[in-house]
C-alpha cells in the first residue's frame, strides 16, 4: 500500500505504524472537579474500547515512524484496501479545537533585545 | 450415514454409489427454537452440543455462503492448550480434551494428530516466561516439558541453533498439541449435528433482527423472515458488521491474517513449531506441504487478502529459525478476517438484548477453541449461565476492568 502523505507524496506503508481509527483523537475531555466519576468511566471506556469497525471507508490514525514522524489520518476502504486520501492529523486536530493550537511565535532574542 | 473402515471396504467394491451427502440441504422453516448465526467451526459445533447435550430441538445454523468457507477453512489447524491466565487455560484445557474424542463421538475422521507443539526460546529470560507458563499448564491438569537446547536438537536438528542473534536455548513442548483437518471439522461437526436434526442452511445470510421491547424475535434474512426466541452469534471477522444490526458496538476490529503453504516436501517437521524471536509458526500437512504464519498485517481489514510486506516479513522469520527451507518454493498464501478483540481473550456472553447472545473476539486463535467454544456457547444458550471454564468471557470486563490480557498488551487490537 502507498499511502500519499500530504507533505512528502506517497510512501510505503511499510513506513508507518497503524494505530487505530482516527476517532481516537477526539479523546473525552474530562473537566476537575469530577461531579460525575461513572459517567467518565462510561466516556473513556466507549472511547478507549467500543469500534465502530466498519466494512468500507475507514478514517484511521497511521504514524510515520520512520519517516518525518507526522501523525495521518488516512482514509481507506477496508474491504479493497484503497487509499482515498491522507490528512494531517494536527489539522483535523486543530479544526475541532483539539490540537496545540497555531505555533507559537518564536520567543524573543534576548541578545538584540 | 454412519462411516467405518468396513464401509468404505464395502462401498469399494459396490463402486461407491452408496455414499449419501454428509448433511441434508433443507429450506429455511418460518420458525425454530434457536437460530445460530454463522456455519463455521463455531457455530455448527454450537448447534451440535446444543442437540447433543442439552437437550434443544428445533434448531438452524444460518450461513450466508458455503459452509466452512470461512476462518475454519483458513487457519493454520493448530491446537494447543498451552495458556498462562487463570481466565484462559481451563477454558483450552477443557477443548483439549474434546479434541482427543472428537471424531469418535462425531464418526467423522478430523485428522486430529497429537504430535506436539513446541515454542522455541532464545534468552534467558524467555525461558523463565516459559517455565512460569509451563507450570500454570500443569497445574491446570494439562502437559508441558521444558526442554533444553540439546533436547530441542534431538527432535528438530534442523533448526538454526546458533543464529547469532537468536540463538535457541530451548523450548517449550505441550506433547497433547498438534493439528486437525480444518475442514474436516466443520463437516464433521455439521454431519453430527444434521444426525440430531438440526437444519444448516447455507446461502442465507442475515439481514437484520427483529427486536421488540428489548427481547429478541428472529431475523431477517436473504431468504425471508425466520422467527426464534434464542439467536446466537458466531460469525468472526463479521462480528462487528452482524451485532451493529442489532444495536451494538463491540470492542473489536477486524483484521486480516495470512497464512502460507509451501509445495510439498518430504515428511521432515516433527510437530507444530514456532520461532520465540519473531512470529512465525509452522507444520507440515500430510500432504507434505509447509503449513505457516505469522502476524497479522496490522490494519483494519475485510478483504481476505494481505499486503506482500508481511509475507516477506514471516518468511524471513521461516528462514532464521531453518534456512533449511530457502528454497522450497511457495505454493499459496491467503487471509481471513480475526475479530480482534481488546485484550486478546474471545466473548461468549449474553447482551442487552434478551435472547441474543455473541461468540467472538477469537483474535487469531479461534480454531483450536472450536469444540469448547461450541460447548460453552450451548451451556450459555441452553441455561442462561455462563460455562464454569468461560467465565471470564464477558462482554461488560472492559468496562469493569476485569480484562484478561494474556500477552500484556493493552487496548490495541493488533498488537495481541
């Protein structure tokens, strides 16, 4: 399988490491203090546990261990093993407000200052 | 139809025109007792143990296509009982024992061939690991040896003893383990069962439940509706696909696993054995050919077809442990779907629906659990318990924590 990485056009594969569906990146935020401690076991145990594994277009989380090291979330048939598309996961992340947010300006140079 | 070795003398010299099908081809009645989903190993040996030993009647095994054609047709026809948890070992124990009096009780012939497995150790600490788990063999009834390396070299001196990197120190060998004809189970189990009446109905596959006020009705299937109070489902890699009709999510991805023939050879490997450094495993048929695997590829998967890179990657593991085979060639290579399941140990458990109840996550390990799985599945349909020996199989220990995690490796469904 060639998996088209959105920066470095397709590779192998091989080169990446399968984690899961790309659901996993919308872990549950849990806010402290916890008024409702089994309704949070319920929230981490669908997210940790329950698949929705389907037969056909699957979103799932690949990370290029050995290449750039990027997370994609790549999208693909599981029935015939095509590759639809590949997609940053910091991107997806971001666009639902779950990623580290845009970078950080670079701090100032205490040198020149 | 009852066979024997005067039968088939018999059935010689009448040109064999006696020989009947091994079970009957009925239509779907409007109604039965119980319905089990899925006509694979499972699933017949479910419907086989539910007439023979508790008793139901009334009963059909739904099958979308031909019966067998699915993981029970695609293994690699290991059977072991060679498991270090608690929650594990009775349970392969118990279908140890059902293996060595399967094709008598069932008059059909298995191949079922007790010629040892033995798992190969290369470190130290490996070896401990094998202990520990040899002990927990043996206090479960069941037979294990330590064997040290010039053991190990009396019984397979074609081995790569003094691999640089993965020199092997030994083994552990469970002498009860060895094979069976996959197929041959299935038609034996469905030719047992058929005897007892029930109905195995192939070419029709399930399309939905019927399900009202949370009890369970019937199904709807390729070939109309069919009504039952008590539906099981045993239907592997499809698992997923089959409960999400009835409501369900499961803790459990499909995967695609590969597995390998060679052409045929002369009779050299003794038994099953399998590489402790990288994961491979193999058996010669009586055929002659070299029968292997190795990992899973990796990724979700339906497509019953695997990527070359894990064929490179098990045969490389084949020429470490005995570069012996390097050049008998390849002669076929295929996949089934495994229901992977969270922490690597099968379902067997009722659901929130009432009358449903789910056999699966065998991860890739369903086949030498075939006769006690069948069994326990019956238990759990007939009674409403679970079998003692498959308790630890529920569906809610996710939630509770109450996991049984036999290689340690977390939520990650294809790192079991």
């Amino acid at each position: 399988m060639l998996i088209p990485h959105p920066l470095l056009g397709p590779r192998d594969a091989q080169e990446f490491v399968y984690l899961g569906p790309a659901a996993l990146i919308d872990r549950p935020q849990i806010t402290f203090p916890l008024t409702d401690a089994s309704a949070a076991l319920d929230a981490f145990h669908v997210y940790l546990h329950e698949r929705e594994n389907p037969a056909g277009l699957h979103r799932e989380l690949w990370f290029h261990e050995q290449g750039d090291r990027s997370w994609l979330v790549v999208t693909r048939d599981t029935r015939t093993h095509d590759i639809v598309g590949a997609e940053l996961a910091t991107d997806i992340a971001r666009a639902v407000g779950r990623g580290r947010g845009p970078e950080a300006p670079p701090p100032a140079n205490k040198d020149t200052a | 139809m009852t066979y024997s070795g005067f039968r088939v003398f018999w059935e010689g010299l009448r040109g064999n025109k006696g020989w009947r099908p091994v079970w009957r081809d009925p239509d779907p009645k409007a109604a039965y007792d119980i319905i089990i989903v899925g006509g694979g190993g499972h699933g017949l040996a479910t419907a086989y143990y539910l007439a023979r030993v508790y008793g139901q009647a009334r009963i059909a095994v739904l099958e979308k296509n031909w019966l067998g054609g699915g993981n029970v047709g695609r293994n690699t026809t290991i059977i072991r009982s060679n498991y270090l948890l608690e929650g594990n070992q009775p349970f392969y124990s118990f279908s140890m024992k059902l293996w060595a009096g399967l094709e008598q009780e069932l008059n059909y012939n298995a191949m079922v061939s007790q010629r040892g497995v033995l798992n190969l150790c290369h470190t130290d600490a490996q070896r401990d690991a094998y202990r520990r788990r040899g002990n927990a063999v043996r206090m479960s009834g069941d037979d294990a040896e330590l064997l040290d390396a010039a053991q190990v070299r009396q019984m397979a001196p074609f081995l790569n003893f003094d691999n640089a990197r993965f020199p092997i120190k030994g083994g552990l060998l469970q002498r009860s383990g060895g094979t069976a004809r996959h197929d041959a189970v299935a038609w034996g189990y469905a030719h047992g069962a058929d005897k007892l009446g029930v109905d195995i109905i192939q070419n029709c596959e399930v399309k939905g439940f019927r399900i009202e006020k949370g009890m369970m009705r019937g199904v709807e299937t390729s070939r109309g509706y069919i009504a039952a109070s008590k539906v099981g489902v045993a239907v592997a890699g499809s698992s997923g696909l089959v409960m999400a009709m009835a409501g369900m999510k499961l803790p459990v991805e499909s995967h695609v696993l590969q597995a390998f023939v060679s052409e045929g050879l002369k009779p050299t490997i003794p038994g099953v054995i399998t590489f402790g450094a990288g994961h491979f495993y193999v058996s010669q048929s009586d055929k002659g050919g070299l029968v292997f695997g190795g990992d899973i590829d990796g990724y979700n998967s339906y497509a019953q077809r695997g990527n070359l890179p894990v064929i490179e990657d098990v045969c490389e593991g084949g020429m470490a442990l005995m570069p012996m085979i390097g050049r008998a060639r390849l002669l076929r290579a295929w996949g089934g779907i495994m229901d992977m399941s969270q922490d690597g140990t099968p379902i067997i458990d009722r659901t929130p629906v009432d009358g449903l109840f789910f056999n699966g996550g065998w991860c890739y390990g369903g086949f030498k659990a075939t006769p006690a799985s069948g069994y326990c599945f019956a238990h759990l349909i007939a009674t409403g318990e679970p079998h003692p020996t498959a308790r630890f199989f529920r569906l809610d220990r996710f939630r509770s924590g109450h996991v049984v995690d036999e290689k340690g490796m977390g939520a990650q469904p294809n790192l079991h």
